[in-house]
C-alpha cells in the first residue's frame, strides 16, 4: 500500500517551487497534485494519456474541446487523449488531483 496525505504532497509541491508535483508513478497509471493560483493561466496542451482531475480546494472554470463547465471542491472530469483543455477564470486557488492512464512519461 502506499498512502498519502494532501498537506504533505502541497507542501512538497510548493517546495519544489513548480505546479505539479507527480506523486505516484505505476505500471497503468499515475497521479499528480496541479496547483494554480487564484488569476493564474494554465499552460496545458493535450496529453497522449487520458486524464481524470478530481478537484480538491478552490473554484475556476474548465473547457475540454468545446465544451466548459465551473468546477469546485468535489468535482471531477473526464479528458480523452489528445484533446485540448484548459482551466480558466480561476477564483480561488486551485488543487487538483490528476490520474493519467497510462502514465505520464
């Protein structure tokens, strides 16, 4: 088993002074900590891996491919491969937890 908790994870993350912190790492998968702050811009481009982002604290919007949708503490979406996305508006900082499958490289 490996466990993890989110204050040790933010910690390190900031830490390291970058926005996402890769955490774990296996066979079929692996999961990130992605942080923007309040106003920030996000700089992703499409990944070649199916994502999953479950929000963990703060409020912005998202838009994959065509569509958008406001996303808080709770929430979680999808993103195939390959398709373009991006948060935006971003009110309150934001932490999100982000499974990639297969793993990112």
């Amino acid at each position: 088993m490996k466990a993890f908790r989110l204050d040790e994870l933010e910690a390190e993350r900031a830490a390291n002074e970058g926005a996402y912190l890769r955490f774990l790492h296996e066979r079929n998968m692996s999961v990130g900590l992605y942080a923007l702050d309040a106003g920030d811009m996000d700089p992703q481009t499409p990944h070649a891996q199916d994502e999953v982002y479950m929000v963990v604290s703060g409020r912005a919007s998202i838009t994959v491919g065509a569509e958008t949708t406001e996303v808080a503490r709770g929430s979680v979406v999808y993103v195939p491969a390959g398709v373009p996305h991006r948060f935006h508006h971003i009110s309150e900082d934001l932490r999100v937890l982000v499974v990639f499958s297969p793993p990112e490289s």
